[in-house]
C-alpha cells in the first residue's frame, strides 16, 4: 500500500509546479544572481559546503510534506498576497543594489516564503513549518556571527587541547593564536577550523532527528540540543589529531592530506555519536515514560 504513495506525491508536486509555473520562472530569474553568489562565495568554503546538501534534502521535505497541506490550503486576500510579495521583493532589490549581500539572502527567503504564503495560505505553511526552517541552514550566515559565535569555542577547544597534552608530557605550549608543540607551530584558527561543521551537524541532526522522532517535539528538542557538546567534543578530538600529526610527522603532514582526513573523520565522530546517543536516549526515554505510567 505504501508503495503507491510516491507517485501520488510526485504528481502532486509536478501538478503543482505546472500550476505555478509562471511564479516559479519569475523567482528564478529574480533569484539568480543571488544563487550564483551562495554557489561561489559560499558553498564552495569548508564553512557552507552543507548548503547544496541541505537545500537538496529541504526541497525533497517540502515536496514530499506538500500533498499533506492540500486540506487546507487557502489562498489569502489579494491584498495581503500582492503586499506581502511587494515588501520582500522590494527588500530584495534594496540590498542587491546596496550590496548587502547577507540580507539579500535572507531577503530572497522572505520571498520565497511570501510567495508561498501567497499560493497556499498561512494553515498550509504552518504544516510546512521544519522544511521551511530546516532550508534556512542552506543560507549562510554573515561572517561576523560565525565568528561571535566560535571565536569563544576556538579559545576554550585549543585551551584545553594544549593542557592535556602538557598533562600527558607533551612539549607544547599556546600563546595568543598560536599553538607551539616541539619545534612545530599551528595556528588557532587552522587547528579549530572544524567548528564550522557545528552548523552542518546541527542541520544533518535537525533532519534526522524530525524525520525519526516527528510525533514527539520534547525528544526531538533533547537530542538536538546535544549537537552542540557533541560537536565541540569532535572539534577537540580533530585538534588533538592535528596537534599530534604535527608532532609525529611534521607541519606538512598536518597541512595536506591527513588535515583533511582528520576533518572527515572528525565529522563522522559527531554522526555516529549522535546517532548512538539516540539509541541510547530512546531507552531511557522509554524506561521514564514506563515508569510514571506504572506511578
């Protein structure tokens, strides 16, 4: 019986597209100068090369939640469409010409989500509600707040790196942003590059996490806020790798190949513990909810 559902869907997604088509072309020709610059400015760096993937993910969400809206999809005042269409597009417009290119992104969303509002009305994005957050992580964020937001991470992370492995008779030592081990130095900011998968991790948890735990929000919450430990643990371990790379085979090593590696593998560290952790998590959760049921 459930195999015949994805045709249903795809016709509904395909039958909507055609409906709307004339909408669908006006937004990508609107929309694509600012694509092209996410394309190359943004998700070709280690920070958002999540993009592609969480847009990729978010649309098929979005295609595949779209025949639930159907019951009650209800187009609003004409009106309140064409102001609401009117306002983001003439945001859009303002910051491309001002050059702000971090508010023209996030005027681009207000669009396309003013669009929709537009053709399916407030009830049906309310139940579109996570594909239309979860896609907010395809967009990047200024660099001033990535930067507010891990510098602190950064500094504690090689902090506590460099005092372990002191404690373990390691010759290194830190001095501003820069980490001395033997006769080999690393900077800060190379070591704990890593804590730009934070984001990447949050969003992959986000997904995960809505697409196994739907019904319960209080379990999806839990498990989501522990991307965050989860992610500054692995980013520790990937300094540690790099520190001790350094050490053993010397700063090329650490630079090329195995620098690469060490972010790859601490990045799967963070989806295999996160994905452990829900196991775990799920029993306890059932042995709770037993227990006061017993009560």
């Amino acid at each position: 019986m459930h195999a015949s559902g994805n045709p249903v869907v795809k016709q509904s997604a395909f039958a909507w597209a055609g409906r709307y088509w004339p909408a669908l072309v006006g937004l990508a020709l609107v929309s694509f100068p600012t694509w092209r610059f996410i394309a190359t400015q943004s998700w070709s760096t280690e920070q958002g090369s999540h993009g592609p993937l969480v847009l990729a993910s978010g649309i098929w969400l979005f295609v595949r939640m779209l025949p639930e809206t159907r019951p009650v999809q209800h187009r609003p005042a004409a009106w309140k469409a064409v102001g609401a269409i009117f306002v983001t597009a003439l945001a859009l417009v303002l910051f491309r010409i001002a050059a702000v290119i971090e508010l023209e992104v996030y005027a681009l969303y207000a669009l396309v989500v003013a669009l929709l509002y537009a053709f399916l009305g407030v009830a049906a994005l309310q139940r579109l509600w996570f594909p239309l957050l979860y896609l907010l992580f395809a967009v990047p964020l200024p660099d001033s707040l990535v930067a507010a937001l891990t510098n602190p991470l950064k500094i504690w992370i090689s902090e506590s790196a460099v005092s372990l492995l002191y404690f373990l008779g390691y010759p290194i030592a830190s001095a501003g942003v820069t980490i001395q081990i033997g006769q080999y130095q690393l900077l800060v900011a190379a070591a704990c590059a890593g804590l730009n998968s934070l984001i990447t991790l949050s969003a992959l948890t986000l997904f995960y996490v809505y697409m196994s735990h739907r019904a319960n929000w209080r379990y999806m919450a839990v498990l989501v806020a522990a991307a965050i430990p989860v992610a500054v643990f692995s980013n520790l371990m990937r300094v540690l790798l790099l520190i001790l790379i350094t050490y053993y085979g010397g700063e090329a090593a650490a630079q090329g190949f195995l620098h690469n590696f060490a972010g790859l593998t601490t990045f799967a560290i963070s989806l295999v513990t996160i994905y452990v952790l829900d196991k775990l998590l799920q029993r306890v959760w059932r042995f709770a909810a037993a227990k006061s049921a017993g009560d």
